[in-house]
C-alpha cells in the first residue's frame, strides 16, 4: 500500500521535476567540479610537482659573525626545518588556526558543516573558518587567480583539491613545516624565521611563549594585527591565541596568567632595502654580488638568482661596530646640522642664492622632462611651484608636508651629509660603512660612489715621500708665506692665522701636527712633485692626481676607500690593503660558491723608518695638534694616530683616525659643492668630522668585546726614529742670519725631480 502510494507520488509531474532538476543540479556540480579538476579554470598541480615545491628564498646578508644584517628577496622568506620550530609555536598555531590538524585529510568537513549551519544559515560570525593548515598551505603557495562572479568557489575548490594531493604526499610535521616557511606574516615578509629576526631580533628556536602567540596571531589579519602598527590590536589577538591554547590544553593555567602579563616588546629590525642597518653596505653589497655571480652557475647549468636562490653571502662587517658608527654619527650630524643652519641664519644660500637654486632645479628630473617636452620656462616653474605631498627628511622627526618640489630642493639643499668607513688594516676587511645619513632620503653613496678633495689628509704623503727620500724630520721650514710666481702668483696661506713671524721655523713633526699648509707646499717643492707622485701610487692611490703645488693641500678629489686603503699601510708594515667586504658566497645547501682573501701588496710601500717617523708625527697631532681635542674634549685614552683635513671654503672635513688594528675615515660636507661652512671653526675637520670619530670611539671603549682594538698599542719606534726626532720643534733666526739672509716672499716652484 505505502509502496503504491510512493509510486504515484513520485509520478506527480512537478515531483518528476523537482528530481530532475536535482539531478541536473548535481550533474552540473559534478560537471564544474571536473572541469576544475581537470584544469578548465587554470592547471592544478600535480604529484610531481607537489612532490618538488620549490619556493623563492631570500638571500641573506650575515656579518663577520654570522649575524643576520639584511636580505635580497621577492618575498622576504627564510626556511627552517621542523625541529628548529618550539613547541610551544607549534602548539599556538594548532590551537588557532587548525585544532583538528592532526584529524583531517586536508578539508576538515566538520569545520566546514559548522561554518554552513552557524555562519552561513545562523549568520553567526564568532563561529569560525573552515580554512585548515593545508588549504591556507595551497593557498600560500600558488596563490588565486580571477573568475569573475566564481572566484571563490573556484579557488575554494582548486585549494581542496591540492590540500588533499599535499595531504597524500607530505606527512603532517611536513605540512605544519611548508606553512610556516611561507605563511605571510605583516610588512611583506613570509615565513616564520623572517618574522621572527623583523619584529624581535631573534632567531625562531629563541621565540617566547608570548612571543609566538603574537605572531601567530598575526595571521589572522596581517594589516590589523601588526604589532609595529597596531600594538594594542596584536596584544588583544595575542591573548585570544593565549586562551586558545589554554582551551585546548596546550598551557596550564599558571602559564596562562602570567604570559597575558607580559608587555609587548618589539625589538624590530627591518631588512628593506632602504631602511635598517647599514642600508648604503647593502646597496653597494647588492651592486657587486650581481657582478661577481655573473661568473658562477648553478650544477644544472642556471644562473645564480640573488632573489629567489636563498644564497648566504658572509661579509667582513660588524653589525655591533656598525651600530656604534652610525649613532655616532647621528649624534654630531644632529647638532651639527642645527649650528650650520643658525651660522646663516636668514641669509642661507638654499633660501637667498636665485642663481645656486636655479642651477639645481634645471638638474632635477621633472624639469628635464618638462623641458624635453617642450614647454617654456615659465611653465615648468609654474609646474615645479604646485604642492603635493612629500615626505621629509628631517633630523628631530621625518613628516609629510604639503610643499612644492621647489620647496623640497630647497629643504634638501641645507643638510650635510657624511661617509665613514672603518677597516681592518691588516687586511683591508672594513667593519663598518655609512655611506650617507639617511638611505631613504639620500640614495648617494659617499664611501663608494663619491670623490672630493681630501684636503689635508693628503699632507702625510707628502711627508712621506719627503722621509723616503732623504729629508731629515729635524728639517725647518719657516712658516712664512710664499708666493708662486709661476703659478699665477699663487700665495698658500695658514689657516686662521694672522701674518707669520718671519724667523722662526719648525721642524716637520711640528708643521704636520698643526697642518701648516705653507710648510706642506715647502716641503712639496723640496722634494719634487713626481715623487709625491709616485709614493701616492705606492700607496694604492690609482686617482689621476693634478701635478701643481696645491696637490700638497689636498686639491685632489680621491674616494674614501682609497685613502683609508693607503693609511692602513702605516699600521701595516708600510703596505696598504685594498679594502674588501665579501668573504664567501655559499648557495642555500651550505656550498660554496666562492670565497675572497684579502689583497695586501707584496712590496712594502716605504720603508720601516718612514713609517715609524710619520706614526710618531701623527701621533702628535692627537697629543698636542690640531685633533688634540680627542684628548681634551673626548677623553679618549686609546693609543691614536690621526690627520685632519679641511678643504678651501670650507666645503668639506675630514679627520681619519689610526689605532692599530682599527683605522677610520670620516668626511663631511654638503652635497652641493658649492655650500661651504660658514666659518672654519665650524667646517674644519676637527670640529665637522673628528667628532663622530671620537664618540664612536667612546662606544666601543665602553663594549669589552672590542678590546683588542681599543687597548692595542702601536710598536715601539726604534732608537734610529727617536734619535731623528729628538730635536726642538722650533728654531728663530740669529740676528746675523736675519740681518743677512732676508727671506724671498717669491720664488719658482721645483717641477723637477
């Protein structure tokens, strides 16, 4: 009877169709899940390839030490095997993003029925995803394509279909490691190990409990939940993957309630390109790796990619050392900028020099493109003259302003720059690199990209050649003034002096030590311009030098990496060192690709009295000359020899500072060539450059790790040097002497050897 009864139910014509219609539903399911499957919306992979996941990796740039100091990457990625994870990460990613992880195949269709019925039907939103670890895996790793009005549903279907290939293929601790080597934490970076080093400063193995729950809870949100952005967010998802983890048993209660105590402290440390530690290294860094790889394959035969190969590039710098030297530098660069800019007061040439400001304005690219297009003067500066917003530079606070590009040259026309490299001179392997003050801001590189006159920093070189040569330490020379008339009447003059006294003549200890310009030239013309000449190639200076007598005040314009290169050699022997700061590359395996060894000249460039005598002369200039203040202001104690040097107008300081195992150069200046210091107290290198030096020196004597460096202790000069150099610093003129032999205030200059 009931069987009957069914029968003609079921034949009931809109009952036939309603079966129909099911029918066809479920075959057009079964349709569009083929096609999917099959590849019609984009080509699914496959076994093999699942079983070969390559990811890009991201290059990592370590220090002397092995220490993390920057990447080269695509997708900032860096792989860690699974016992490298702590449990307690483990745990926290379990509890909160896939409880049942270890229970599914891939899709957990318990999750799925819980989000149909309560989010779906119920519009419950606290109840959760269906997402597990596997399909966010598939997700992270081949990411989703557009399909108009079926985007989701076909992704959706494409990543379970992977998830569960990847389920079949890895096992679980496999999976749980894929995902946190390619989930995507906040600011662009992906997988764990790179989150870890960007927002605290350690390695993942050395991640807290409260830490790992943080950035865990990043995941659900990368924007929202930064914690460089959004710290009081990331606390509160921090606590909700707490409570997960207690819920779950994964913490006791004792953890609970004192992990949701603990504050949250970043220690973060960016690895863009153009911001954190040592952004110049790493941008010249990038430029040589790309020129050296050209040379090296992979075994398959393929050419090394510095953004996707994972290579580990080891290099000579100390990022601690690097620390130091860059907040040196940002301390003195701070209050010297604002005593720059009160030296001129409202007279400033960025602010009143029509003719300086119109020159740079035509150098900027926005001008040369109006001007390739054709338009006229007037327009141009019209276009050049609308505000927009710019973010600016500024010591105190970097802000964005509505100003027009007219305006921002200006603002960037007053600030002084600076380069400073410190190396080994044994070696030439350099410790520390700052290339300008602010990468973001500045992209110029003034250790490897800039040359300027070096004023008299070249001066030692000239002593040197002198020495060499024959001359006598205990040589004098008056102070007086000369003119050159075969040099357009050229007159060399002493810096900050008034009219010298006539008769009495130093010795040349004492002529370097105060930097005597009219001495230098003096002992220039004595010993020819050729051999200085020669003695600066001696000295690794391949720069074309000018051969006139203002070479002896520093006139030629020489890269910093050379000279700190040259001054090496009077801590090294007499030889100078070519400096280098890639050691090894090695690919992701651990196997090298290359290795670099110091470049040290076989030949001595001087002998070994030369150099003990012009040690012993710049050491003088640190006890009682023109860096005396290192001593006096700076209390450094250390066993140092220096130079420094300020060019003509007071465009550029400089002061290079030698220890024996440390030697340092620092330059600074304005961009713009022609803005000069307002006054030689405040540009001369002793009070533009010096300072850096010292409070960089000051950091590392108060750090026992550097010891070696700031309580080494130069050799001991040899009777022979001491005997040469014991003599007055000082000679006057007898009466006969001076009644008889009257000075010539005009002479020829020597141009031969």
């Amino acid at each position: 009877m009931i069987k009957q009864k069914l029968i003609s139910f079921l034949k009931r014509k809109w009952i036939k169709r309603a079966i129909i219609a099911i029918a066809g539903v479920f075959v057009l399911c079964l349709v569009f899940f083929a096609s999917i499957y099959f590849g019609a919306f984009g080509k699914l992979p496959n076994v093999r390839e699942l079983s070969n996941l390559k990811q890009a990796e991201a290059t990592q740039v370590l220090d002397k030490d092995s220490r993390l100091i920057g990447k080269y990457y695509i997708y900032d990625r860096q792989p860690l095997t699974y016992p490298e994870f702590p449990e307690h990460l483990l745990n926290a990613l379990i509890a909160t993003e896939d409880v049942r992880f270890y229970e599914h195949d891939g899709v957990d269709n318990i999750s799925l029925l819980r989000v149909f019925f309560k989010t779906i039907l119920f519009q419950d939103k606290s109840s959760g995803g269906g997402s597990t670890i596997t399909l966010q895996l598939a997700k992270n790793l081949f990411g989703r394509d557009k399909h108009f009005a079926f985007s989701t549903i076909v992704n959706k279907i494409k990543e379970s279909i992977v998830a569960k290939r990847i389920e079949q293929i890895y096992s679980k601790k496999e999976i749980v490691t894929l995902y946190l080597n390619t989930v995507p934490f906040p600011d662009n970076t992906y997988g764990i190990e790179s989150a870890s080093r960007k927002f605290f400063s350690i390695p993942t193995t050395n991640l807290t409990l409260s830490q790992a729950a943080t950035l865990v809870g990043t995941l659900k949100a990368n924007n929202f939940y930064n914690p460089r952005r959004n710290l009081e967010n990331s606390k509160q998802r921090r606590d909700v993957v707490l409570q997960q983890m207690l819920k779950y048993n994964y913490i006791t209660e004792t953890q609970y309630a004192v992990t949701i105590k603990e504050s949250m402290d970043l220690d973060y440390q960016s690895f863009n390109h153009d911001l954190g530690l040592a952004p110049y290294f790493r941008a010249q860094l990038k430029k040589e790796l790309v020129i050296v790889l050209k040379d090296f394959k992979k075994p398959n035969g393929e050419a090394y990619n510095l953004y996707k190969d994972g290579l580990v590039v080891h290099t000579t710098l100390d990022s601690q050392m690097q620390k130091y030297a860059e907040e040196a530098m940002q301390l003195h660069l701070t209050k010297l900028q604002e005593a720059y800019e009160a030296s001129y007061g409202k007279n400033a040439p960025w602010n009143v020099n029509k003719k300086l400001i119109e020159n740079v304005i035509k150098t900027l690219p926005a001008y040369k493109k109006y001007k390739a297009l054709g338009l006229e003067e007037t327009h141009i500066i019209d276009s050049l003259s609308m505000k927009h917003e710019v973010e600016l530079f500024d010591w105190k606070e970097t802000k964005t302003e509505s100003i027009s590009t007219i305006d921002s040259l200006k603002h960037y026309l007053k600030f002084l720059n600076t380069g400073m490299i410190a190396l080994e001179p044994q070696t030439g392997a350099v410790r520390t690199y700052i290339g300008g003050i602010d990468y973001r801001f500045f992209k110029y590189d003034h250790v490897s990209q800039s040359e300027r006159q070096v004023g008299s920093t070249f001066k030692p070189f000239v002593y040197t050649a002198a020495i060499e040569n024959g001359m006598k330490p205990c040589t004098y020379f008056s102070p007086e003034a000369i003119t050159y008339t075969d040099y357009k009447n050229w007159t060399p003059t002493n810096s900050g002096s008034n009219e010298e006294d006539p008769y009495i003549n130093f010795n040349l200890e004492k002529a370097l030590s105060q930097s005597m310009n009219t001495i230098a030239v003096k002992v220039l013309n004595e010993v020819g311009i050729d051999k200085v000449l020669i003695q600066a190639k001696k000295l690794g200076i391949t720069k074309q030098l000018p051969k006139e007598p203002s070479l002896a005040l520093g006139v030629a314009e020489i890269n910093i990496k050379e000279l700190a290169g040259a001054y090496a050699s009077y801590v090294n022997n007499s030889k100078p060192v070519k400096p280098y700061f890639i050691t090894k590359i090695e690919d992701k395996n651990g196997v090298e690709i290359v290795s670099f060894k110091p470049e040290v000249k076989e030949t001595k460039a001087y002998s070994d009295y030369t150099r003990q005598v012009i040690l012993q002369m710049m050491k003088s200039t640190v006890n009682s000359g023109t860096a005396a203040r290192l001593i006096s202001t700076y209390n450094l104690k250390n066993n140092i020899a220096g130079k420094t040097g300020t060019t003509q107008d007071n465009k550029d300081g400089w002061f290079v500072g030698i220890t024996p195992n440390l030697v340092t150069v620092n330059w600074v200046g304005n961009d713009n060539y022609n803005i000069g210091f307002k006054s030689t107290g405040l540009g001369q290198g002793a009070n533009s450059a010096l300072p850096i030096f010292a409070k960089f020196y000051q950091k590392l004597n108060a750090d026992s790790n550097y010891s070696s460096i700031t309580k080494s202790s130069f050799e001991n000069p040899s009777n022979e040097v001491l005997e040469a150099l014991n003599c007055e610093e000082e000679k006057r003129d007898g009466f006969l002497k001076r009644l008889f032999n009257k000075k010539k205030k005009e002479r020829q200059f020597n141009k031969k050897d």
